[in-house]
C-alpha cells in the first residue's frame, strides 16, 4: 500500500486529494494532508470581507471533518523540508513539535509564501498596507477600511490606493475586485465625492491582468481588455497608475519607479497593496545533507516540473509549458498549484532605465489550481498502476473562467464575467491573438454578480465534498 502525501489545502491541494479517494476509494492506499490551515478558505470572497459585505466564516470551514469523512490523514503542519532521495518530508506542527514522514509519492501543492518582504515596508505586519490575500488578512482590512468609511462620513477627504506592491507582483484580478468594491461601497454610502482612489500596477498596459490581456469579438468588432478597463476606471472616476513599480511604502507614502525611469511618491490613507507570490519556503536536502533547493526550484522557490526552463520571454512558445506538472529528476513529485515553477511570464516585460524588470507574473490560481490538482491525481493513478503519468493539462491547451466582483450587490450590483481560451496564449492554434476570439470574453453587467454569488455557494459546497461534488466543474 502506497502513502500520497499533499503539502497543502488550497483549490489545488484539496481537489487533488478528493480526486485520488474518488478514483482509487477510501481504503486503498493512505493520503496525508499537511497543511498548517485549520480552515479552507474560498479566497475569491476575501474580496467581499475586505468591504465588510460579507462575514470570514462565510467564506471559510473546518478541514477535519472534510478529511475524517474522506479518510484522508490530517496533519497540521508546515512542511520545512523535503528529502527526494531518501522519500521523506520533514514537518512542524502548528502546536509545535517535529515528525520525519516517509512518502512513496508527494505532491507539493503549498500555495505561496506572500513575500511582502520584498517591499520595505509593505504589508500588515511590518508595514502599514492591507492585504486580501488570507482570510486575517482581509478581516484587518476590513477593520481599516471601515475606519475610512467613518473619516468620510467626518467630511475628511481621503486618498486610496490599491493594486500590487511589487514589480513583479500577480493578482492583479483579486486587486481588480477590490478596488470596484470599493468604489461601489462608498456610492452606496454616499460617500465616494471625497474620496480620491487610484490603481496603482505593473501591468504593461490596463487590463493585462499577468495573462498578456485579452482580444475577443463583440459582434463585428475585435475589443480588448484595455478597452473594457479604460471604460470602466473612467466611468467610476478611478485614476490609474500602471507600468509602475513599487519601492518601498512608508506610513502614508508610496515610493515608485516606472518604465520611462521617472520617480515618484503617491500619498495614502488606505492602501491594498498586493505582495509578490514566492514559493513555500521549504529546503530539499539530499541524501548527504546537501542543499538541493536551488536544483529542483526556480529563483522564486517553485518547483520545477516538465517545463522548459531558462528561456527569454520573447523566445518562449506553447511547447515550453509544463503538461504532467511532474518534477523530471524525481518523478514521484509533482507540483500543482501556484507550487509549480512556470517556465516564464506572459505579460511583455518592461525594464527602466536603471533596469529594473517591471512584469506581472502569469496567475496560477482557482480554476487553474484546480484543473491542474485534477490532473496530477490522475497522474498519480497511473503510477499507482504502474503505468507512467499520461494525463496532460497545459495552461497552453486550458480554458481559463474568472467572474470578477465589481459590486457585491445582487440586485444592483455587476461583475466582469471572463472567460479565455487558452490560459496561455497559444500561437500554434490561433496565430492572429494566441486565443481563440470567439470564445474568449469580457462581459459586465448584473448577471455576473449573480454568477459570482452562485460560484461562492457551489465551490464551498465542492470543496467540503458533499454529495455530488465531483459532478461540478473546475
């Protein structure tokens, strides 16, 4: 009997671990879940926290009894080390305390480590922005933003800033939603004629987004993201800031360097600024206790699987993507998730005078993580079999949905409703824009809000495994 272990219980991890009791039962074979979570958490919500819309524990369930009932071993944990050779990972427990646990297979699926280190002074921790990335940190943002809402309703003018903290930052979409949250928040209140918000980005142009935008047919005319984001900021009087990155933050300053060199300050009195993503940081040790780190992960500490790495971006194409998310000097690893190293970015990048690369990194998150936490449990199938990985999902081959809140309202609010095919633009299929235009879209209106309501209700009910789960796509 082989033992699976999963690092991590994100949109990746859990689909993987419900995909692999689904196909090989509940006795056959151990899974081992190691996460340091106590909840799961449907992050796309987060967005509806930060604006006191909705409650964390509506966005968020216990683990235990999702994983008693699907005989999946619960471990709550930090992974802090990964021993390929001798097929064992060290953890640490939350309470605290160390185990060795062998594996037969692993799949790291950690999610990111938030590194809002690499902004002096950035984060709610050892700075002064807020953050939606985890279920705290989008309740401490919701404390300052309400603190906010009670300064406007003084008469004080304010000024806000959201978008990403880092040239190299991705999210963009999760700061999206925020930022129109709030712009409708503050309507709703009465509020929003005093204050001054901005979008601050290192996207090449608006509407990037990390996946290079989007080109789609709208009857007989070809329309972009670009020009859905100008309509929309102009529409909600949002300045914008793009192709700009982020130095360093102090309290109510924001220092910057765009493309062009020139340098400035953007002042502040709330700012959600998203953190580069980082891997898990977790050492590989080798056999003889040598550091094996910087072989099998990229710079930012992804694991490496079958892509093509070390590529410039103007070099890479379609074959160079991942397709088995298998690691290739171990093959009994696999990486899911925002865990795999993607081979490049998407998004032209951009450098400044000085030569500072300001360039999204391409999302790996929702649906991504979890059509790729499908596959890897297929693949894992196969060599429980003894057979070798054989279930293919390219993010150049995969479509990609997103349902972006701009007003939490069901009755008279409105969502952007995204849908792109492929992921990754694919240049051998659809030579003209690298997606098909005819599937791809960017739709708002109020249909959306209600699509984003049902998915909130439909994933949590996915992710706890009530019945019928597997019956929901993505």
């Amino acid at each position: 009997m082989a033992r699976i272990v999963i690092l991590g219980s994100g949109f990746a991890g859990q689909t993987a671990a419900f995909y692999l009791r689904k196909y090989i039962g509940k006795r056959n074979h151990e899974v081992v879940m190691v996460t340091p979570a106590e909840y799961f958490t449907y992050q796309p919500s987060l967005v509806w926290v930060g604006v006191d819309r909705m409650k964390v524990h509506q966005a968020t369930f216990p683990l235990e009894p999702v994983y008693r009932k699907f005989n999946i071993t619960y471990k709550r944990a930090y992974a802090r080390e990964i021993h390929p050779e001798t097929q064992k990972v060290v953890i640490e427990y939350v309470g605290g305390g160390r185990e060795e646990i062998s594996y037969d297979y692993l799949v790291n699926a950690t999610g990111p480590h938030l590194a809002f280190e690499e902004t002096p002074g950035m984060g709610p921790e050892h700075g002064t922005t807020y953050s939606i990335c985890t279920a705290s940190h989008a309740e401490e943002t919701r404390k300052a933003y309400l603190q906010i809402v009670e300064r406007l309703k003084q008469g004080d003018r304010v000024k806000i800033v959201i978008g990403v903290g880092h040239p190299t930052a991705t999210c963009q979409g999760a700061a999206v939603e925020y930022i129109t949250n709030v712009h409708a928040d503050l309507v709703r209140r009465g509020l929003r004629h005093n204050a001054e918000i901005t979008w601050l980005s290192n996207e090449p142009e608006l509407g990037d987004l990390g996946v290079g935008g989007l080109v789609f047919r709208r009857g007989d005319k070809i329309v972009t993201s670009r020009d859905v984001s100008e309509a929309l900021y102009g529409e909600f009087g949002i300045k914008t800031q793009i192709q700009t990155a982020v130095t360093r933050v102090e309290p109510g300053k924001i220092y910057w360097e765009n493309a062009r060199g020139e340098q400035g300050v953007l002042p502040y009195d709330f700012a959600m600024l998203i953190p580069p993503f980082k891997g898990a940081r977790i050492a590989y040790v080798g056999r003889d206790g040598s550091d094996l780190t910087k072989e099998l992960t990229n710079p930012a500490g992804f694991l490496k699987v079958d892509g093509r790495y070390g590529k410039k971006w103007e070099e890479l194409t379609e074959d160079d993507w991942p397709k088995l998310y298998q690691n290739p000097i171990f093959p009994n690893i696999f990486a899911a998730g925002i865990a795999f190293a993607p081979p490049g970015a998407v998004s032209k990048p951009l450098y400044t005078p000085s030569g500072r690369l300001i360039q999204p990194t391409v999302p790996r998150t929702g649906m991504t993580a979890s059509l790729i936490g499908m596959a890897v449990a297929k693949n894992l199938v196969d060599l429980l079999h003894g057979r070798p990985a054989s279930h293919e999902e390219p993010m150049t081959e995969m479509p990609g949905s997103c349902v972006a809140s701009l007003d939490a309202s069901i009755f008279r609010g409105e969502a952007s409703t995204i849908i792109m095919y492929p992921v990754v633009p694919n240049y051998k299929l659809y030579p003209e824009f690298g997606r098909d235009p005819d599937i791809t879209r960017m739709e708002l209106g109020l249909a959306g809000a209600w699509i984003k309501r049902i998915l909130h209700t439909t994933f949590i009910y996915k992710m706890k495994g009530l019945p019928g789960w597997s019956y929901i796509p993505g």
